[in-house]
C-alpha cells in the first residue's frame, strides 16, 4: 500500500476536464447533491452564481450560520427546483456544516459535492484568495457541462472515490502547515478506525479546502462518529492544529480506507490560468535565484539537494571544504553548501587557465597549486558533466583522489 499521494502520481489521477458536456452523462442527476457552507453575507451573490450551474434535477442544499446570509439564501431557493436552506449554529465552520449539517445527506445520494466559501484576510491576500476560490468552487461547478463530465469520471473509473481540486497555488500553499497538522490527523484516523491507508508526514495531504466530490461511500467512517458542535473550538479558531484541520487533511485517506483512490479534477479555464500562473512565477524565481545567490539554473540546485545527505556525510569528515570551479554549478554548489548544510567553502578551486576572478560571494578564487591539500581538507567537483573527467584527471595526476563528484552519486533513497 502506498500514501495516497504516490498513488495520484504514478497513476496520473488527474483529470482536466472541458467546460462543456462530452458524452451523454451515465450518472443520474437525482443521485447527486451538492452542499454548500456559505457564510460571508457581502460576497453571497459570487457563490449562488456558482451554484446556478448546478442542473435543475439535482438537489442543492445551502447551509449558514450566519442570519442575514441565511435571509440571501431564502430569497434564492425558491427560483430554483429542490433548493434546500439549512440553519446550522455558528461554531466549526465549514467542518460542523459537513459533518454535523450535512450528515444526512450524505445517506440520501450516491454523489456529493461539498463547497464552502473563502474569505481574504487583508487587502495584500485578495488577488491569491480570488484565485483559489475559481480553484474550488471552479473545478467543482464550473458549468452544468463540466458538472456531467466531473460525474462521468465516477461512472468511467469504479476506483475513484474522490475528486478534488488541485493543491492551492501561491503562498498559501508553501506554508509548513502539515508538520503542525499531521499529529491530529492521526489520532483522528485511529480514532476513525482507519486501518487501510498510510499516512506520512513526508507526503503532504491532497485535500486541502474541504471542498470535493465524492462517493458518498467513501466517507462513510467520517460520518459513523457522532460529532457534536462542541467538539470544534469556539471562535476566533487558530490557523492550524485544530480538529477542523485534521478532517480538513484526512480525506482522502479515509477514501483509501474505504477501498478507493483519490483524484484531482480540473476545468480548461482554470488549468490555462494555472499554467500562466506558474510560468510567470518560474521566471521570477529563476530570476531571483540568479540575482540573489548566483543560482543561474536551478538544475545543478536538484541535483545537489537529491544528493544532499551523502554530501552532508563527506562534508562532515573534512576541515575545510573546496569547491573545484568557480562557474554555474560552482556557485550553485557554495550556496547550497550555506543553505542545506550551513558550510562555507574556503574557496574555489581553478586550474591556471581559469583564474579570472579573485573572489565570489566573500569566498577566494585561487588555484590548485596556491593550497596546501592534507588530509583534513575534502574537494567537491562542482563542474557541468562535461569537464567532470577534465578534473578528475587533473586531481588524479596530483595525486588527490578523495575528491567528492556528486554527479557520480546515486540519488538519495528520501528523493526517489
């Protein structure tokens, strides 16, 4: 058995899916619902716009604590067939209007939808919040069109038992909120009785926003607790280690618990901002790597930290450390050593020929024959593959040949 993490990746369970309908849909709309948690009361109207794809045939359930939101719903349902509003008490957010609200529910239909509104935090958060929003309630209810071919993909694939949007792009997303989280989700899976799945703190949740689609099976061990509001702190709620953030995370895991793989889902529209999106931001990364570190290609980077522990290892046993060359991966190499390993080269290391500089970064330029090799000093070759053997020759016919090559290295077994 394998995290479920590993599994998406090596079985491709990702699935971007165009905006309108492709076949005839096999899945009968009254099988299906979809809830949504929606409290904000002055960004009421971006949601229903939403919900208004959902087709007439399916039931929609609107669940809120908050009473002038609740009186937006009202004034909503009766303009659309089986609209349903629930009043539920203002404490666990969207996690009580799942587990406690929606429970039901979740009994009456083979397919679930569950969504819930986001809000910014500040003004500097609007843009990336409006962004993540398209990527919840977008890649779950883009159009009626895309809603048929989401349920399609449930009735093409009996292994999936969830689907849902891709992990938040941006800051958001960079956060080291699992260390923080990952205790709670496993007592919360021990105390789920969740026996059929692995989780690992290594391998980051892939559901995060508690927004998905989902067979309504697959969660059957969630709703077999009997949760009560007062299990979920009162408000204002911490950003993390919370039991809302536990259910939050365990998902998917309780999907593979229940014999079913989980997938992401994801419209046209939203995969070609994704791409835009990330593009430009690889290009101010690259950037700020070669302006800030003098990282021009984060290649040589990969490569140094998929070797980092064994280089860690030959680091440790030596004095002082060189770095033979002093171009791209040479100082690629010396900040990586700072960074991932907190050493400082004493210097680089250039045969006659190549002595253009006499420093970078702080640390000496200076060649072979300037130093004095004993046996507390170790040699990293920090070339491109190409002049790899160019040095080795050279160390060799000085009779130095406990240098480190990390080209020759093999990956290390955490990177794999």
């Amino acid at each position: 058995m394998e995290n479920v993490w590993n599994i998406r990746e090596k079985k491709g369970l990702y699935y971007l899916l165009p905006e309108e309908m492709t076949t005839a849909g096999k899945v009968d709309y009254a099988d299906a619902a979809v809830i949504a948690y929606i409290y904000y009361e002055d960004t009421v109207q971006r949601y229903l716009d939403y919900i208004k794809a959902v087709p007439d045939q399916m039931a929609v359930y609107l669940i809120s604590s908050n009473e002038n939101t609740l009186k937006e719903l009202r004034r909503f349902a009766p303009d659309r067939k089986k609209t349903y509003v629930i009043e539920k008490k203002n404490r666990g957010r969207d996690i009580s209007a799942l587990v406690i609200a929606s429970r039901e529910i979740f009994q009456q239909y083979e397919y679930v939808c569950f969504v819930h509104d986001k809000k910014e935090k500040s003004e500097f958060e609007r843009d990336m919040v409006d962004f993540w929003i398209e990527n919840l309630w977008g890649n779950m209810l883009k159009t009626e069109g895309y809603i048929s071919n989401v349920l399609q993909v449930f009735a093409d694939n009996p292994s999936i038992g969830m689907l849902v949007p891709p992990e938040p792009y941006c800051y958001m997303y960079q956060n080291d909120f699992w260390s923080a989280d990952y205790p709670k989700t496993r007592l919360l899976a021990e105390e789920l009785g969740l026996t059929n799945t692995i989780i690992e703190e290594k391998y980051q949740p892939i559901t995060l926003g508690t927004v998905f689609w989902c067979r309504s099976c697959a969660m059957k061990k969630l709703f077999e607790k009997k949760w009560q509001y007062e299990d979920f702190v009162d408000e204002p709620m911490p950003t993390l280690n919370t039991i809302s953030h536990a259910v939050e995370r365990i998902l998917a895991y309780l999907a593979q618990d229940a014999g079913y793989e989980t997938g992401t889902v994801l419209s046209e529209t939203y995969a070609r901002e994704l791409l835009i999106s990330l593009l430009r931001e690889k290009r101010e990364v690259y950037d700020m790597l070669d302006k800030g570190v003098g990282i021009s290609s984060p290649l040589y980077l990969r490569k140094f930290y998929a070797r980092k522990e064994q280089i860690k290892k030959y680091v440790s046993e030596y004095s002082s450390i060189y770095l033979f060359g002093a171009g791209k991966v040479g100082r690629c190499y010396a900040a990586a050593l700072k960074e991932m390993i907190g050493c400082c080269p004493k210097a680089f290391l250039v045969t006659n020929s190549e002595a253009e500089e006499n420093s970078i970064g702080g640390i000496p330029v200076v060649t072979y024959e300037e130093i004095t090799m004993d046996s507390s000093a170790g040699i990293i070759i920090a070339v491109g593959r190409k002049r790899t053997n160019e040095i080795k020759a050279f160390l060799d016919t000085r009779n130095y040949t406990e240098y480190l090559c990390p080209e020759d290295l093999p990956v290390d077994e955490d990177c794999r």
